[in-house]
C-alpha cells in the first residue's frame, strides 16, 4: 500500500509539474537566447567599463599636463612682461601677475600697496598691458621662429608720450621681427624705417545712377 500510495503521489507530481510547463508560454529556446545575449551584454558592460577608466585616466593626466603647462606659460609671460610693462609705462608699474587659469593680468599699483585687474585701469594702460602680453605670447609661441609683427593702430588712444615709449618698444621689436604698423596718423613716420602711403578711394558718386536704382528699388 505504502508503495502504491507513493507511486500515485509521483505521478500526481509528474502530471502537475508537466502542467505547470505547458501553463508557462516561456519557450526554452528563448530563455536560452536570453542567456546568451545577457552573457554577451555583461561582456561589453565590462569593456565599456574599462574603456571609461582609460578616458577618465587619460582626462586626469591631460589636465594635470595642462596645468603644468600652463603655469610654466605664465610665468614665461609674466618675466616677457614685466620689461615691457615698465618701460612703457615710464617705471610706473614693475611688476605683473598672470592667473594660471584665466590668464587675467594683473599690475602691482605702487600707490594702492596692491594688485588691481588692469581691466580698472585707465584705457590707456590697458592698451600698453595688453600689447606687452600680446609681444609676450608671439616670443611663447614663437620661440626661435620669427615670423612677421602685424599692428592695426595699436596705439590711438595714446597720448604722445606713450605712443613714443610703446614706438621704442616696437623699435626694439623690430631687431628681432619685421614689425608692420598700418595708421592712419603721421605721428609715427620719423621713426619709420620705410612708409608706405596707401591712396584712398577717389571715386565720387555723382548720382547718374540714381534713377536706375530708384526704378529697380521702387519697381
């Protein structure tokens, strides 16, 4: 009896387990695929994973080469600075500051005790400044190279005093780089080694076409 009775539970629990198999409509070849791309796809998490530690250690190093880099660029700036600045300004200002992030400039002001952003600065000194750093970034950039010095009236909103201390730093420039000054005053040409007049525009509109285009703009 005993035996029977356990032959009967099994193959209630045979019949009930093979219920349950034809209840359930997942198909064994799709959870085998499932598997499969899961396998697949924890694979390619972990290369990704590994990839984003080789960029994140990558950006780590870039920046620390950056900002070494751009602390010896500053320093470089502020030492070609520092000459220039002095002498264009007539001793005024001796010593010059830049930010090893924002490259802001900043003047010592003797008569402040302190530093102050040249952006405070009459306008005036703020064009002296920025010419200094902007010869300073050619010798950076430049290095043993020399290539030629470009100005676009650099100096209009000087008075003649500084125009003449900038012109003998240009001058000074000038043993090392072809300096090119384009202007529209005379001011500087006794310290010109060659001046070159560009005409101007001489043609005058004398109206002839006027009723042509009157025709095609009302037309």
């Amino acid at each position: 009896m005993t035996s029977r009775a356990g032959l009967e539970r099994a193959r209630d629990d045979e019949a009930n387990a093979r219920a349950r198999v034809e209840a359930n409509g997942v198909d064994a070849e799709q959870v085998a695929g499932h598997s499969e791309r899961l396998i697949g796809w924890r694979e390619e998490l972990a290369a990704l994973q590994r990839r984003s530690r080789v960029y994140e250690r990558t950006l780590r190093e870039i920046e620390t080469a950056e900002q070494a880099t751009m602390k010896t660029a500053t320093r470089f700036l502020e030492r070609q600075m520092v000459g220039d600045v002095s002498r264009i300004t007539d001793g005024r200002y001796r010593r010059v500051a830049v930010d090893d992030k924002t490259l802001d400039l900043q003047l010592h002001a003797p008569e402040k005790g302190d530093w102050v952003d040249v952006r405070a600065l009459s306008q005036g000194t703020l064009d002296l400044v920025y010419l200094a750093a902007r010869l300073g970034l050619v010798r950076l950039v430049t290095g043993d190279r020399r290539p030629p010095l470009i100005f676009d009236d650099p100096f209009v909103t000087l008075d003649d005093g500084r125009a003449q201390r900038a012109l003998e730093l240009l001058r000074e420039i000038a043993k090392d780089f072809q300096v090119i000054y384009l202007t529209t005053s005379d001011r500087y040409n006794g310290a010109a080694d060659a001046v070159v007049e560009l005409a101007g525009p001489t043609e005058v509109d004398d109206g002839s076409s006027a009723p042509e285009l009157a025709e095609v703009v009302h037309g």
